[in-house]
C-alpha cells in the first residue's frame, strides 16, 4: 500500500483518523502501532514472516534499550551487540547476494569456480534501510544519554513502526518525538496543515514525478545507443526531476500524515536544486539522512577537528556507505565515491570560487546534479558507459532524426513544470495563500488531477522504496 493509492485514500487513511480519534488518549499509541503493523503487513503479504521480523526488533531494542540504560559497567557491550543485531540483520537481507556475487567472480577469475558459493535471493524488506537507522541512532543517543531508554514496549514500537515515515522516512530521531509520543494533543490548526501538506505532496508525486518520469522510461525503452545528444540530455533531466518530485512529494505526505495525529517531523528537503555547489546541495537533500550520517558517522570519527588529511578521510568512509546504503551494487558506490570527489575539490577551494561566483554556482551545479543522477540510476555499467558517451555524441545513432523534438513537444510543459517547482518561487505563493480561501480551489484541482491519473492508471511506486 502506498500513500498516493486509492486503497490507502479512500480506505485505510479515513478509517484509520475515525478509530484513532475515537480511541482514549492514553490508548492512541496502541491504535497507531496496530494500523501501522497492518499497513506494513498489506505490504509483506507475499512475505507475511517479515512482520515478524520488525516484530522482533522491536522486541530485541526495547531489551537492549533498557539494558545500556540500566548497565553499570556493560553499556559499551550492549551498545556493539545492538549494532551487531541491526546492522547484521541490515546486511543478510540487502547485502548478502551483491557479496556472494562478488567472490563467486574473484573465483572465477582464478579458475577455482563459476558461482561457488549459492545465491540467497532474499527479498528486501520494505523500509529496512530507514527503520535500521532510526533503530541504531535510538540506542546510540541512549548510550550517549541524551535520551532514558524507552520503558514502555508498545510505545517503542510506535515510534519504530510509525507507518507514515516507516517506508522511506524521513529518518526521525527519537529525541524528536520523544515528547510527542507521550503527550500530544488535537489542534485543528495542525490537522489542517497536514491535510494542505498530505495534498501537496500528493500532487507533486502524481501530477509531476510520474508524468516527468515517463520521459525516463521512454529513453530507456528506446536504448541509450538509439538516442540523439540532446534526447539523452532530456533523459536524465527527467529522471532528475522525478527522483526529486517523487522523494520531496513522499516526504511532506509523511510529515502531512505526522501532523494529523499530532507528531512534527523534520523537513528532509529545502530547495536543492538551487545549491550553487555539491556541498550545499547535499545539505539540502534527504537532510535527515545527512544528518544521520553526520551525527552518527562523521563526528564520531572526528568530523573536521584534526586536519585535512582526516577531514577528507572522514568524508570518503561517509560518502562511501552513503552510496551502499543506498543500495547493493557497484554504482552506488562509484556514485558515493564520485559526490566524495567533488565536494573534497570544492573544500580544497573550489567552493570559495562558487559562493562568490553565484551563476557560474548554478551553472556548475546544473551540469553536475543530472550526471551524478546518472551514476545512481544506472545499475549496469556497460549501459552507463554507453549513456555518458551519448551525452557527448559518442557511440550510438539516434534511431530517428529528431527525436528530441517529438519527445520535446510531449514533454516540454511537464519539464518546464519541473524547472520551476525546483525554485522557491511556487513555495513562496503557498505560504501566502495556504491561510487564506484561495487555498481551497487549489487543493481541489490537485485532488481532481490526482484522482483522474490514478484512475487512468498512471501511478508508480515510490523510488525510495526500493533502498
């Protein structure tokens, strides 16, 4: 089930309000963890043992919670033997193939074997990626003690299976709704917000990241050997808007659903296609997992305090498991490798130049964000080779002469939509309106258009899902 889909629209989410709002108070937590295991279950049913597993981690962290809480002398302990857990268990289901693949090839590049060791072919759990995150950085803080371990059972697994940002976050800390998860309250105001919110979302995902995204998929159809230089441009500006349209849209649908019931989560995105440098951009993108990783990951190892030599160390361990945790496979790794270079050439000197130079920041910046999303597409490398070159009219005969004007003429409006949803300047005229009547006709038109394409059919999964 997924939150731009008729059955959770029409069905799971207007249930769900009525039972949560008649439901006691002090009672409202136990609501919301039971729809949130049904609406992780709707999603496992070709895997029904994987509810068992989150059930189990809910389990396993309340029990080491309480123990580094309580520890005297076995804090550290209990803290290596959570990440063992969490991330041991991030690893058999995400990793363990792309790892089983790779020796099988050394193997076979030393003639002892062709795929010697057998392939798992596990499945990867919905949200894994995002609920092992927020798991750790729970019993890191209380390690830390920033926060006491949670005493309650079912209010832990409220916070670890909250289904609106269980799937593809935001990443929110624990410390963040600590408050919220023992006392919250109905505001109108807020539920309000969140409904202008839930809907905007929505229609960024509908109306924009899966209309734009069918121009990726057409490329793709054709073959990026069969496509002329400025087709293949308009590929992955394509594919750039709908990765951005369709995670942002997810995002506010989540913090949309997070204050209908009284919860403010973290903004995860604050206009990054404006950045002037990669540095910038990715203190702009997906912010909760940047934050992660600096909070966790970053600092821990010494962050910028101890020279260049470590600073840039520091930042190539980040960037390379920010690349594999986006998934198994080479590119995402050449992809962290690749943002690693980049931002450590901007903070060599490079990003003094940009931030006093504006547009050429934004030139820089218009060129590299669609290539870097290349890199993170494309799984295979030959195929990614092939398309680096067409940019540059290297390799490969377009099919047809022309074939940028036909896409271009069916396109064009929804890329040019694209180019100016990136801007602050649609989001400047909500926060004008968004108190005022004007408000109303536009949630409307959204709704309709979002209704009419989901019973057209054109609906896609979200894209983080499947990290």
């Amino acid at each position: 089930m997924v939150f731009s889909s008729f059955e959770f629209l029409l069905w799971f989410l207007p249930f769900f309000l009525a039972i949560y709002y008649l439901t006691p108070y002090r009672h409202r937590n136990i609501s919301l963890f039971i729809f949130s295991l049904i609406f992780y279950s709707y999603g496992t049913l070709q895997q029904p043992e994987y509810i068992l597993l989150i059930l189990l981690s809910v389990a396993v962290n309340y029990i080491l919670g309480r123990c580094i809480d309580k520890s005297l002398n076995h804090r550290r302990f209990w803290l290596v033997i959570g990440l063992i857990y969490n991330f041991g268990v991030l690893a058999i289901f995400k990793y363990i193939d792309f790892f089983i693949e790779n020796i099988n090839r050394i193997l076979a590049f030393l003639n002892i074997g062709y795929e010697v060791l057998p392939y798992t072919n596990l499945i990867l759990p919905i949200g894994i990626s995002f609920y092992t995150f927020q798991i750790v950085s729970y019993l890191i803080d209380v390690y830390w003690k920033k926060v006491p371990s949670e005493k309650n059972l079912i209010t832990l697994g409220t916070y670890i299976t909250m289904f609106p940002q269980l799937i593809a976050g935001p990443i929110v800390k624990f410390s963040e709704v600590r408050e919220q998860l023992h006392n919250r309250n109905f505001d109108k105001k807020v539920f309000w917000d969140g409904i202008r919110t839930f809907i905007i979302g929505l229609g960024l995902k509908v109306l924009l990241a899966n209309r734009i995204g069918s121009l990726w998929q057409d490329v793709n159809s054709i073959g990026c050997e069969s496509i002329s230089v400025p087709l293949a441009w308009m590929g992955i500006a394509a594919y750039s808007f709908q990765i951005y349209f369709d995670f942002w849209g997810y995002s506010l649908m989540a913090i949309g659903l997070g204050k209908m019931i009284g919860f403010t989560f973290p903004a995860n995105f604050n206009n990054p296609y404006t950045a002037r440098s990669m540095t910038e951009f990715w203190r702009r993108w997906h912010i909760t997992l940047g934050s992660w990783f600096k909070e966790y990951v970053y600092i821990p190892l010494g962050g910028s305090r101890h020279g260049k030599a470590e600073t840039f160390r520091n930042l190539f361990i980040v960037w390379i498991l920010t690349g594999f945790w986006h998934g198994a496979d080479w590119n995402f790794i050449i992809w962290g490798l690749l943002i690693f270079i980049i931002i450590a050439i901007e903070k060599a000197g490079l990003l003094r130049f940009l931030e006093s130079k504006p547009v050429v920041g934004h030139i820089y910046m218009i060129l590299l964000i669609p290539l870097s999303w290349l890199v993170f597409s494309v799984s295979d490398l030959h195929t990614l080779v092939l398309y680096l070159g067409r940019l540059v009219g290297i390799g490969g005969t377009s099919v047809f002469a022309g074939d940028y004007i036909k896409y271009g003429k069916t396109y064009a409006l929804l890329l040019l939509a694209g180019l100016l949803f990136s801007t602050p300047i649609p989001q400047k005229i909500y926060s004008r309106i968004k108190d005022s009547f004007l408000i109303i006709p536009v949630l409307i038109a959204i709704v309709a258009g979002t209704i009419y394409c989901l019973y057209m059919g054109l609906n896609d999964p979200f894209l983080y899902f499947r990290f």
